[in-house]
C-alpha cells in the first residue's frame, strides 16, 4: 500500500505557543461550549458527567449521538474543511463556516440552524470554567478565527488522542473514553481504582459528579490552565490522582522534563519539550504510564487492573 500521502500529512506535532493564538484559542474554547451545552441539555446522564463531553475525530471534534424526539443529530466541528455541521438522523444536514466571527452570532446562527432543523432547545448562556464570563449569546469580545492555528491545535488534540488510545487499552478496570472537555478546554482519560472518593473540599456541584471516584487522570491542555486566576500560559501534558496519595509529588516520572506542580497538585510535562524528541508519542506516553505507576502503588491500587506488558 502507498503510504506517501500519510508520510506528506504535515508535522504530527507541531508548534503552537499559547501568546500566539490565545484569541482563536479564547473565541473556540467558548464556541466548544455552545456545542457542548447543547449535549449537555438533551443527553441522559452518565457517571463522571462522560455525557457532557465531546469527542476527537480525524477531522475535528463530534458530539457524537443527540437524542431528539423519536430521532437523533450530531453537531461535528471539521478543522480540516474549517466548518461546522449538524446532521440528523432523518438526512437533513446543516453547515456554517468556521472564520471571524463573535461568540454571540456564533450562537444565534447555530441555534437559527437548530430551529430550522425543528430541533428546540435552551441552554445556559452563561460559560463554564471561564473567568469573568459573557453570556455566550451577547459575547462580542472574542471574534478570532485563524484556521492556522485551529488546525495545529486540532492536530495536537488527534495525536495526543491517539496516545492517550494507546494509555487506556493496558488498563482492564473501569476508565473512560478519551473526552475533550470544552469547560476546561482539554483532551483527556482517567483511570478508576473502584474505590469512592471523598468530597472535594470547597469544589462545584460538577467537580464534585466527575470526582466522586478514587482516579488517575492524564491529557492535555493548550495553555490556558490556570492557577489562582493566572494562566500557566504554554501546552502542557498533565497528570494527576483524586485523592492525592502520599509522596505522589516526590515521584521520578520516565520523563526528564515533567516537574510536580504543587498549587495544581498535578505533573506536567511541557509540550514544547517533546514536541522535538526523536519519538515524541513515546515519550508522552510514558510519562502517562510512569504518572499512572506513580499513583496507583502510592495509593495501593489493585496491581491486577494492569493487562500485562
């Protein structure tokens, strides 16, 4: 088989240094809302709120499945043809371009999209995990688009996927999909003991959901992680445990330039640091797997929810 036209794809990993595109990065971070809280109204609860987020495809990001009435659609993100469809199960189909544009005519044109597609459904305006948030439907500050940058994020978000595919197949008790969260904005999978959790002290109603369950989790995010309000400011992979076990922070992790942040309570690994090794999948990987082992013997999970290696 000829494999050239996979070989000529582009750089698997390439460059994207958050002050470079954080305007496009803002602007989508919160069209991926509007999307996602449309799921999030119409989808049956699942455990750890699995049902709110979306998932990569080879061209962007999907809701995958919506019920609707006796039917179902699908709102689908394209980075590659930089469009936004909705598609129903009864063979209608919507576009609208990706490209400059304000959050607020990016929500009145899709639900104007729904509308016309007989699909009726509200949603909170008002954004997740964002500071000082704007109604999404009268947000006119963020109006970025460079579909450069989406398309390297995008790429980013595929081969961390497929990483993160490779992370969750050794694990043989409970985990999720890989799930891109369009509150926090990142890409990630999380491992679970089978042990409940404590509280989160002082956490949200949703944080609260989604740790309820001894975990280990590891992804990615592209810069906008903060701490106390302020923005890590550059793509970090990351990976943490809830609860957090004894001497997890003193770990040595099989990765050389991942260091313990202690005001996240998390490992991250920058991303700019793998991004030019001579196997950067790899090595990703086993900073994930290296977390995991972290954790995992710390906290005296069960050595047999590991497939062997």
């Amino acid at each position: 088989m000829n494999s050239s036209r996979w070989n000529a794809a582009g750089e698997s990993w390439p460059p994207l240094p958050w002050g470079e595109w954080r305007e496009t990065g803002d602007t989508l971070h919160l069209w991926t809302q509007v999307v996602g809280k449309v799921k999030l109204q119409l989808c049956p609860a699942l455990n750890e709120l699995w049902q709110v987020a979306l998932y990569p495809t080879s061209r962007g990001l999907a809701t995958g499945r919506i019920p609707y009435e006796t039917g179902a659609f699908g709102i689908t993100f394209d980075f590659v043809e930089h469009e936004l469809m909705v598609a129903t199960s009864y063979g209608e189909r919507r576009t609208m371009p990706l490209r400059p544009r304000s959050v607020a005519a990016f929500y009145h044109e899709l639900m104007g999209i729904l509308r016309a597609l007989g699909i009726d459904v509200a949603i909170s305006p008002l954004p997740s995990e964002v500071p000082e948030p704007i109604r999404l439907d009268e947000d006119e500050r963020h109006t970025s688009y460079d579909p450069e940058s989406a398309r390297r994020w995008w790429q980013i978000v595929l081969q961390t996927s497929l990483v993160l595919d490779r992370y969750r197949s050794s694990f043989v008790g409970k985990s999720s999909p890989v799930l891109f969260w369009w509150g926090s904005f990142d890409v990630n999978t999380t491992r679970f003991s089978g042990r409940p959790a404590p509280p989160l002290p002082g956490a949200p109603r949703f944080m609260q959901l989604a740790e309820d369950q001894e975990n280990i989790c590891c992804g990615f995010w592209p810069g906008n992680a903060t701490v106390g309000g302020v923005e890590i400011g550059e793509p970090c992979f990351y990976a943490y445990s809830y609860p957090e076990p004894a001497g997890f922070g003193a770990a040595s992790l099989r990765a050389a330039a991942a260091t313990y942040h202690p005001e996240l309570g998390e490992f991250l690994l920058p991303y700019e640091a793998i991004r030019r090794t001579a196997a950067p999948a790899q090595t990703i990987l086993d900073f994930f797997l290296s977390a995991y082992d972290a954790a995992a013997t710390r906290a005296g999970w069960d050595p047999t929810l590991m497939a062997p290696r």
